[in-house]
C-alpha cells in the first residue's frame, strides 16, 4: 500500500487530478495497476486541496485549448473528463480574477498573431476565441476588435 501512496503523490507533482481520477490511474492496468481497495486507501491518504486541484486542471484545459464556461465545467466534471465533482468544477470557472486573467491571456495571444507577418494569399490568423464550441461566450469576443461581426459574416 506505501507504493500505492507513493505513486499517488508523484502523479500529483506531474498533473492535476480529481479525487476519483486519481484512485482510477492508480488502480487502471493502463496507469499504475494497484487493485483499488490500495489506490482507494492511498488517495485516502493524501492531504489534497481538490479546488487548488481543480483550477490547476481548468488551467491545463485552457492552455491547451479554448472553453466556454459551461464547457469548461462539463469536461471537468464529465466521467469521460476529469471526474472531478460539479462543485469542484463550478469553483475552478468562479475563482476570482481567474477566468478573465485567462481571457485576457487568450487576447493577448490574438494580438500577438495577427501582428505577424503571413504570406501573400495566405488565410489570416485564426483567433483563438472564434472555435464553434465558444458561442456561448461572445461578450468576450465583442470587445476584442469586433470580431462578432466578423463571425457571423458582418465584416468591419
């Protein structure tokens, strides 16, 4: 059972984890491979601050791609996601100051891609706010340069 502790704690220095994603690696024949009664015992074991472990997955989730609040919460919560709980995930989306310190990120990032250079004949940058699962948020898109106007095909 120590192993089983041992190897909770080096996933936990690697990558955010869900109470229930945790105990899952550990006990998966694809993770670890501990029967769960020790994966279940280990994680037991820890003492985790699973909303520090939440916004740190939240924060994962939007480096790698763009959410919508209520997509970001599913994928956290989801069975198929992370398995964190709802509450969990509802705390990662309204920490304060953290969602729209990543938008602003995110904002940043367009700027800094549409000033480069392109290639004659090549398509413009893609900003990193205008992805088909992002409708739900065009308040943030209404201020960045009117692209809401130039997603629904309005121009400038």
């Amino acid at each position: 059972m120590d192993n089983a502790l041992s190897a909770a704690e080096d996933y936990l220095d690697y990558s955010a984890f869900s109470r229930q994603g945790l105990i899952d690696q550990l006990s998966s024949r694809f993770g670890s491979g501990f029967n769960p009664t020790d994966a279940t015992w280990a994680v037991g074991q820890l003492s985790v601050n699973w909303n520090e472990q939440v916004v740190r997955a939240a924060k994962d989730y939007l480096d790698y791609s763009p959410f919508s609040r209520d997509g970001l919460v599913a994928q956290l919560s989801s069975s198929y996601g992370s398995q964190f709980t709802l509450e969990e995930a509802t705390y990662a989306v309204n920490t304060p100051g953290y969602w729209q310190g990543r938008r602003a990120n995110q904002r940043r990032v367009g700027r800094r891609e549409s000033s480069s250079t392109t290639n004659p004949g090549s398509s413009p940058p893609r900003h990193p706010r205008a992805g088909a699962d992002q409708a739900g948020d065009l308040g943030d898109l209404v201020d960045h340069h009117g692209e809401v106007r130039q997603l629904l095909g309005g121009g400038r």
